[in-house]
C-alpha cells in the first residue's frame, strides 16, 4: 500500500509537468469524447464496444478534426481502451498523452519528446539519472537515432523488406529489435515499412518508408509518432486493407470513421505522437509492471 501511495504521488507530479510542459510550449487542452462511433481500424487493435458505439483506443479521431477546423498545437490526457490487452505491460484501460501540431513533421515531435522526457526529469528531481529495474538510465541525453532498416540489419541480420513480405515484422521487432536497442538512453526507431504505418505520411523521396517513429527508453516503447496522412482517398484505401487483414486474422470488420474522413482534406500538413503515460511513470518509479502505478487494477474492482 506504501509503495502504490508513493506511486500515485509520482504519477501526479509527472501528470502535472506534462500539462506545464505543454502549457509552456502555447498548446491547447483539449477534451475529446471517449465514448465514439468508430475508431481508426487497426489490424491488431480490438476496441470496446460500449451500446451501440465503441469505447476510444486513441483520442486521435477528434483531435485530429481539431486540426482540420484550424487548431494549430494540441494536447489531451484521456482514458483509452483496448480489449484482449493484459500483462506486465498491458492493461485494458490504460492513460494516454496525445499532442498534435500543425504545419509540422515528426521531425518535431522527436524533439518535443527529447525536451519533454528533461522536463519530467527535473520535475521529479532526477535529472541525474534514474534507476529502472537494474539499469541505470539518463532520460535528459539526446536521443540516438535509429532506422527500421539499419535497426534489421544491424540486429537481426535480415532485410527489413523481407520481414515484412514474408509477415514476421512484428516478430522480429519485438524478439529482435526491440531487445538490443540502447537502454540507457532515448532511442528513436524510425522510418518504418509503408505498410506498417497506416496513418502516416510516406516519405517524399523514399515512399517504400514512412515517416512514422517509436520512442524507446529502458528497454520500454514509449510513443508513436508520424506526420499525419492527409489525403482522404488513400486513407480510405489503407483502412479498407486494415480491414482485410482483420477478416483474413479472424476479427471482425470494424465501421470507417466517416466524419474524420470527410474533413480530413482539410487538414494542414501535421504531426501526431501518442506516449504511454502508465509506461512513463513505471520508469520514474523504477516499477516492474503497471500495476504498481495505477490506483486500481481490473481485478480489484
């Protein structure tokens, strides 16, 4: 009870410093609806469903909207839900940071990242270092900057294409990828397979990759980020194959957020980023699994 009471008191001041980080940095608050018609249909995301509408896995589909009507720098914390995800890292309602900036790419958001990560650092007093399950880590250095491409060939001696025609990226990434990158420091794994990144924007000189981006530390994956896709048509395109795939693995299809579709023309050229907020603080308080840092687990209630 000691240790959770800690915990909690960490989570607030680290909840805390993102709101003034971002409030420093001239974002807008903002406060989307959880509970929506459809969500962005991903492969390997079951959402909720909650009467006749679903419960949000990511606050993107507004947020989004808000750039489409204007809004310029904008960040959420909400509640999110995603079904079948429970372990040590997992829960099926978790707390998500989102931020979005228009007339922007993720190039931006890595440094936002960089600078924020220094930012809850000095506001728990650990701008020294802190200790993560053994490890001694530096969350105020720079972050090492890492392709998909170079991270397969250096780690796990394959060509990424391959990976991905032959359906092991994800296996790899996660047994051989995810393992050996630096855990002492930031690291940015970016540039991701096309395919695997179905809200993002291709790259202008290399459209097999997209500019899509994981934030890494201590071995935990942090966020996701990319500049925003913003052509409706191919949108459209890539949630239909999401869709397919879904059939193809045994789940059902799920409904296309139509109104997001309608507006998206009108968004500026823009950059979205989600970070894990329970995986944050798991780090600060040096916490083996997410349980130790929330107020209740499912089983508790």
């Amino acid at each position: 009870m000691l240790l959770r009471d800690r915990n909690l008191r960490l989570r607030a001041t680290i909840i805390n410093a993102i709101r003034s980080f971002f409030a420093s940095q001239g974002f807008l608050e903002v406060d989307t609806p959880q509970r929506i018609p459809a969500n962005a249909p991903e492969e390997y995301i079951e959402p909720y469903e909650c009467a006749d509408w679903y419960l949000q896995t990511s606050p993107e589909m507004c947020m989004k909207r808000l750039l489409c009507r204007g809004h310029e720098k904008i960040f959420q914390v909400s509640h999110c839900w995603r079904s079948s995800e429970r372990g040590r890292r997992h829960i099926p309602e978790f707390t998500m940071l989102e931020w979005y900036r228009s007339d922007s790419n993720y190039l931006q958001l890595m440094k936002d990242c960089v600078d924020l990560l220094r930012w809850v650092a000095e506001a728990c007093e650990k701008s020294d270092g802190i200790s993560y399950q053994g490890l001694r880590l530096d969350p105020c250095r720079d972050a090492e900057l890492i392709t998909v491409r170079e991270a397969f060939v250096q780690f796990a001696l394959q060509d990424v294409a391959t990976a991905v025609s032959e359906g092991t990226f994800d296996e790899i990434m996660v047994t051989r990828i995810e393992p050996s990158l630096p855990s002492d420091v930031p690291v940015i794994l970016m540039d991701y397979p096309a395919q695997m990144a179905a809200l993002a924007r291709l790259k202008a000189d290399d459209s097999s990759v997209a500019e899509r981006f994981e934030l890494y530390l201590g071995g935990l994956e942090l966020a996701n980020g990319f500049s925003e896709l913003n052509d409706p048509r191919e949108q459209i395109q890539r949630f239909e194959l999401a869709n397919h795939k879904r059939i193809e693995a045994g789940f059902a299809a799920l409904p296309l957020p139509e109104p997001f579709l309608r507006e998206l023309a009108n968004m500026p050229p823009s950059a979205g980023i989600a970070l894990g907020i329970d995986r944050l603080v798991m780090l600060f308080a040096d916490a083996e699994r997410i349980d130790d840092v929330i107020a209740f687990t499912p089983e508790e209630l």
